[in-house]
C-alpha cells in the first residue's frame, strides 16, 4: 500500500529544525505500518520499541532520563547500534510509559541528531498528558483513514488516479461509471487499512464487515480502559447515538436523541473523551463567515463525524447489497453517507478550517465552510443528481461570496460563482481553489 502520509515523513526526515515528531490518529488508522514502511524505506536499520510489549524496557524511563543511558538500554535490548545517520528510532503504544513522552524532550535538546518517531494511543496520552509532555519539543502529524484516492492505488487503478490529477474531465467523464463502481466500495470499506487490504485481497465483504466491527469493539475497550467509570455509560451512549444523529435532515447534534430529557452538561465531557480518542471530529457552526472562522463559532451547534466512513455503515449495520447495487447507497441514511465521505476526505488534505453555516431560525444550511489561507468557501453536498441549492443560494445573497463548492454525482463544471466537483474528484480540492485563484 501507498500512503501520501509517507511524503509527509520524508520531509520531516529532511528538515534542518526537525525534532521527534509524534503520529497521532484514531486506533488502526495504520500508524504502525507507516512508521515501520517508513523506515524500511528510508533507513539502514530501524530500532522498533512497542511498549506495551515490551515491559523490560518500562524500567528503562523509571530513572534518569539521561539519552546516553536511554540509547545505551536500546541497543541492549534491539541489538542494534543505533548511529543517527543510518538509524530511525520508533516509540509505539507510548502512551503506556509516561516518562518516555517526558523523555522526548530531552533527545530534542540533547541530542537532536537521532530520528525519533512516536505514536500511541490519543486517548492514553491525553490521559497523561499532565506528566510533563514536552510541549515545543516535539512535533506533530496526524494520520487519517485511507482517502478514496489511496483506497484507488491500493485497488490497482493508477490510470484513474492519474486522470483526478490531471484534471482531465472530459476523460474522467468517460470513465465516470468506474470511478462511481469504486466510489460505491469505498463507501462499504472505507479507509481503515486492515479493511482496505482484505477488500484488495480477497473482495469479501463480510469479512471487510468483521473487521469493521472488530475495530469498533476495540474503540468502546479504549473508552474502558482510559474512562472513568462514572463516564462511561455516557460515553457509550452518545458513541450509540451517532448514526441517528447523522441520519437527520439537519445534522445539528441533538442531546436529547441520546436521551430523552439528555442535557448539554450531561454529554459534553463524553464527547470530549471521543474526540481525544480521534474516533469522532466534531465541525462546529459559525454565525458568520469571516476570518478567523473560529471568532464566529458557536460552541453549542455542532455536527459529529466518525473517523471512517465504512465504520458508520458498519454501526448502521447496512449490508453490502445495499451499498453496492445501483446509487442508493450516495441518498442512504439521508445523505449521511456522503457527507461524512465528503469530510473526511476534506480533513485528510490539513489545509482546511472546517465549519458548517446555518441561519438563525434553521431554515437555510451550508454542509460545510472552509477557511483556506485568506478565502472563504461554502460547501454543498448533493448525494445525488438533484442540484436544487436553495439554502446556497441564500447564502449566496446574504454574503455574496466569489466561489463556491457543490460535491455531488454530476460532472464538473464551472457556472460563474459555483462550481460543481464530482464526489470523486474531491481529491482535488486544494488544486482547484488554487487554479481559481491564479486564473
């Protein structure tokens, strides 16, 4: 597999300011394998630690954080002689050694030379993180779910990615079905790698299925596990509620459909815990859309997005026959679908402030408001060829924005302000603004 997350990491691995830089991301988004691929590519020798395997090694951060002593204990245990030029050092599950997230900060000062990546998980080390975590000294990337795109290379289908990257519409208007044939897979397996790779491997999709559910049951482990006890029933239940919340008209979340007579005070630490685990991304509402998009949120209007898409069918138990015959599945759940697609391909691509707007009184919505560099830009999501814009079009003239955006199943085209980006061409998204921005 290919991830555009490893670019990524070869920049990191270049730069003169580079310190140990910290992978975050939701359980089973692939962190490891990155790390691993990473170094099998890029270095001699890699020396892995997981720490929730290797217990030894815990005693090793139990004293003086001194690097000599902490390299010296690597090597012992890896066999390995670790030289900075020829050797990535990885830290896996760190979160269950505190003080070797304390100890980060001192291979920055001490010895900036080595490459140390490190990953673990986000609940864990929020959990932690009051223990000293070296702010300043460490640098951060987030690792998402597989976008559309990488689920095309990993299906052998180089040809249609390179045509998304050329822009050449009239082609990818001729090979539409194909790219709708795999639009409607990936809606089924989503981007979570172990799934990815079984659908490459075998096209069984009960068994894509399985390991959904397996990944789900190992979130709700990661909420006892690091909850307290107190919170989590609710935790529980707010998780639960996620597909009916999504499967509304208006994706405003709602306390009260976790609960009758449920309260913001009563949810709003749950859903914190979710999101320190990157299983859930919440995309706030703006009253207004200015920069900074984040002076005019409103705290308590929000929408709650999983982290995969294949993950919510799989909460909302849809079967692969509906999913897979005809276009149903772009309108199943109302929609649901598709907007969570469309967000988490949008959050995958880092350039983006993601908001959504909607009008006082609720009659008008705006899927989502990106602020990029110094523009603003409307989102509308169409789940199929129905390309009536109303709420659009009164955003359109309450705030006379010069672009907008309308993902749907209807090929591109540009009509004065709107353009309208097939669902699977939002890959292209950065490009495109920056194309209309030249021209």
């Amino acid at each position: 597999m290919e991830r555009d997350a490893l670019k990524k990491l070869e920049e990191w691995k270049s730069s003169s300011s580079r310190k140990p830089l910290v992978i975050r991301g939701a359980r089973q988004v692939g962190k490891t394998w990155l790390m691993k691929e990473f170094g099998r590519r890029q270095y001699e020798q890699t020396v892995y630690v997981n720490f929730e395997k290797s217990k030894r090694l815990h005693t090793l951060f139990e004293g003086d954080l001194d690097v000599k002593r902490i390299l010296t204990g690597l090597q012992v245990e890896s066999g390995v002689t670790i030289r900075p030029e020829n050797t990535l050092i990885i830290f896996d599950e760190i979160q269950e050694v505190p003080q070797a997230i304390t100890a980060l900060k001192y291979f920055n000062e001490d010895a900036p030379e080595y490459h140390i990546l490190v990953a673990g998980s986000l609940m864990g080390m929020a959990v932690h993180a009051g223990i000293s975590f070296p702010v300043g000294k460490v640098m951060f990337m987030e690792l998402y779910p597989m976008t559309y795109r990488e689920f095309l290379l990993a299906a052998g289908e180089r040809e249609l990615i390179h045509l998304l990257r050329e822009e050449d519409w009239g082609l990818i208007r001729a090979f539409k079905e194909k790219f709708i044939e795999r639009l409607r897979q990936y809606y089924f397996v989503g981007g979570m790698p172990e799934a990815v790779q079984t659908f490459v491997e075998d096209r069984n999709f009960r068994e894509v299925r399985e390991i959904q559910r397996g990944i789900l049951d190992t979130y709700e482990l990661d909420f006892s596990k690091h909850a307290p006890v107190r919170l989590l029933p609710r935790i529980r239940m707010a998780w639960n509620a996620i597909p009916a919340q999504l499967a509304k008209e208006n994706r405003k979340f709602i306390y009260g459909l976790i609960k009758k007579g449920a309260r913001a005070k009563d949810y709003e630490l749950a859903i914190s815990w979710m999101e320190d685990c990157g299983q859930v991304h919440k995309v706030n509402r703006i009253s207004k859309p200015a920069i900074p998009l984040k002076a005019y949120e409103d705290a308590y209007a929000f929408k709650l997005f999983l982290v995969d898409v294949g993950l919510l069918g799989a909460m909302g138990d849809l079967d692969a026959g509906t999913l897979l015959e005809g276009n149903a599945v772009f309108s199943e759940f109302k929609g649901a679908l598709t907007e969570q697609y469309v967000f988490q391909q949008l959050i995958s691509q880092r350039s983006f402030v993601i908001k959504y707007w909607s009008s006082e009184r609720a009659t008008a919505e705006v899927d989502f408001v990106l602020q990029y560099g110094g523009s603003i830009i409307p989102i509308e999501v169409k789940a199929e060829e129905n390309l009536k814009a109303k709420s659009l079009k009164i955003y359109k003239e309450k705030f006379h924005p010069p672009l907008a955006l309308r993902f749907s199943m209807s090929d591109y085209r540009e009509q004065e302000w709107l353009v309208n980006v097939p669902l699977y061409g939002i890959g292209n998204v950065e490009e495109l603004l920056q194309r209309v921005k030249r021209s």
